[in-house]
C-alpha cells in the first residue's frame, strides 16, 4: 500500500510538470561534492541574518558543477531547505538563465543539516544559484544569484 501511494504521489507530481528538468540530487546519506570549492555564499533573511551557506563545487576533470546548501540556524531541525542549481542554456540573458537552463540539479524538502548536493554538467556554461531555507519561526530566507561562474 505504501508503494502504492508512492507511485500516485510520483505519478501526479510528472504529470504536473510542465517544463522538463533534468533532476539530479545525491542520496540522502551524500554530504559532499567533488571538485574545487569556488563559491561560498550566505542565504540572508530580509533582515540580514544568515539562515544557511550555499556551498559552490567545481570538476575541471569531468566538466561538472556541484552545490550543497546547509543550514545555519536551527541545524537538526527539520524545516523546509530549496536548492537550484542551473547550468545556463546558449540563449541565456543575464537575469533569466534559470527560464532557459541546459541542465538543472534540484533538492528539496524537510531537512535538518542540508539540502543537495545536486550536480549539472557546465563545461563551457554559465551557472545560476536559487536557494531556500526555512526557519523554526517559518520565515524563510532566499537567495537568487545572477549568472555566474562562466567557463
């Protein structure tokens, strides 16, 4: 029965989707990403507190882009974490990469330390960074980069 409800809940949420991703994010128990760290940066609130830090990855070797996004406050309570991670498609403006992305790694849910880490193969691309986390009083604090990292 448990399968079951699975399989609707899966069911209903592809058929629900009307653009289509290319997903990819780590098993759960994955706390790491390959490559060089390029970018660290704070996921602030409206009033400047950092609630999470999105950790950036790069793979010379295998062309691929990794990010992890842990959470600052509350860490081990689970609250809701977002992470997007685009690699940008040819036609790309500054502001829209994730309208019109090659690749997109995305994670998210009900997490205590982190959400991710989610991969996009970007040799020669552009990346862009969308993060979310949730704190125990439900505000949350987003981060919206712009387009990044080219090369």
């Amino acid at each position: 029965m448990k399968f079951a409800k699975i399989g609707i809940a899966a069911a209903a949420l592809v058929g629900a989707s009307i653009v289509p991703l290319t997903v990819t994010a780590g098993p759960a128990n994955a706390a790491s990403c390959g490559g060089s760290l390029i970018d660290s940066i704070a996921v602030k609130n409206s009033s400047g507190t950092t609630y999470g830090t999105v950790k950036l990855y790069y793979s010379s070797s295998s062309g691929t882009n990794c990010a992890r996004l842990d959470r600052v406050v509350n860490p081990g309570t689970k609250k809701g974490m977002i992470l997007s991670l685009y690699a940008c498609g040819s036609g790309w403006s500054v502001s829209k990469c994730h309208q019109d992305f090659y690749a997109i790694g995305q994670d998210s849910g009900q997490f205590g330390e982190y959400a991710g880490p989610v991969t996009v193969y970007g040799k020669g691309r552009c990346v862009q960074v969308e993060a979310s986390v949730q704190a125990a009083n439900n505000a949350w604090a987003n981060y919206h980069s712009p387009v990044f990292h080219c090369g």
